[in-house]
C-alpha cells in the first residue's frame, strides 16, 4: 500500500493476504503521522524564526501602517 506524505513516500507489502489493520486503523494511523510531521515543521519554524538575527528588539506591527 503506497502512503505518500508531501515528499516521503513509503510503501509497505503484507505477504498473509489481509491487512493486519481495518481502513479505521490505518486512516487514524496516518492522520497521526500527519499531525506528527506538522507539529515536527511547525517547531522548526519556531526555532528559525527565534534564533533570527532582527533590527530591533521587536519584530515590526502591521498596526497603524
């Protein structure tokens, strides 16, 4: 069963016929590595933008421009 996530591909062969997983397993299964992959970028974004190099102590506000 092939499972393709944005760049990662993977694809995994079962060789006793059925699945050992129901489509409700492997769907939850998948939304969790999802979310896994998106909490990994979304704190990669975090250290990036907290270990930049700013101008000013406070990066500027949209307000009142």
């Amino acid at each position: 069963m092939p499972v393709h996530v944005e760049e990662m591909t993977s694809e995994v062969t079962v060789l006793d016929g059925d699945l050992p997983m129901g489509k409700a397993q492997t769907e939850k299964l998948v939304q969790l590595v999802l979310k896994r992959l998106h909490d990994h970028q979304r704190e990669g974004a975090k250290v990036r933008e907290s270990t930049q190099l700013r101008r000013s102590a406070a990066p500027t506000s949209p307000i009142g421009d």
